[in-house]
C-alpha cells in the first residue's frame, strides 16, 4: 500500500467553494482502479490548508493509471484552480514498527480495553 500525501495550499477566501467541489471530485478518485481511500483533513491553524491522503494499491496505479486517465482532466478543472501555490504531492510506504498502531482501519492497541 502506498500513501499519497497533498499538501493542498487553497486561497482562505476559497475553503467553502472548495470543499464543495472536493466533495464532487471524490467520487472520481474512488472510481479508480487501485484506490483504496482516502481522507480530506483541514488544518486547524493556518487557513485554507488541507491534507489530502489517499492510499493506492501502487504508486503507479497513483502516478500512471490516475494522473494518465480522462478522468483526472476532469478531477484538475474541478480542483486545481483553488490552489496556490500549486500542490506538493509526495508518496509514502510503512516503515514495520511494533508498536506502531495503524492510521487507517484502526485495530485496538494492545493497552486499549476491550469490552
């Protein structure tokens, strides 16, 4: 599994307008072949910064089959005239920690209780 992070740097004037638009485009992204998820995160103390994370299956299902695909013409008219500066887009693997609990699909930490 892979994770894309985007740091999304949308004009403040902008948040609702985007968040709308976002909403829409989601439904492109999870029509994808080897999308997995993914999460839309507001930052708290600076605003009009958002986080996108989406896992896919690869990085090229990421990189070739999404970004090459008709539907992310789409996915760019409806998002990318938000942004500025343009986006950083950066792709993540796990680094196996034993005592690491995992960001997504949360399976209760041993020091959790259980019912």
């Amino acid at each position: 599994m892979i994770l894309e992070i985007a740091m999304l740097p949308v004009r403040p004037d902008q948040s609702a307008a985007f968040e709308a638009a976002f909403a829409e485009a989601s439904a492109i992204i999870a029509s994808m072949p080897g999308y997995l998820g993914h999460s839309l995160q507001r930052c708290m103390e600076v605003p009009g910064r958002y986080a996108l994370l989406v896992r896919w299956q690869t990085l090229e299902r990421h990189t070739v089959g999404f970004r090459g695909s008709s539907e992310y013409q789409r996915w760019r008219a409806l998002l990318h005239h938000f942004y500025d500066p343009f986006p950083v887009v950066e792709h993540f693997m796990s680094v196996p920690l034993a005592a690491a609990t995992p960001l997504f699909d949360h399976e209760p930490h041993a020091s959790e209780s259980k019912p």
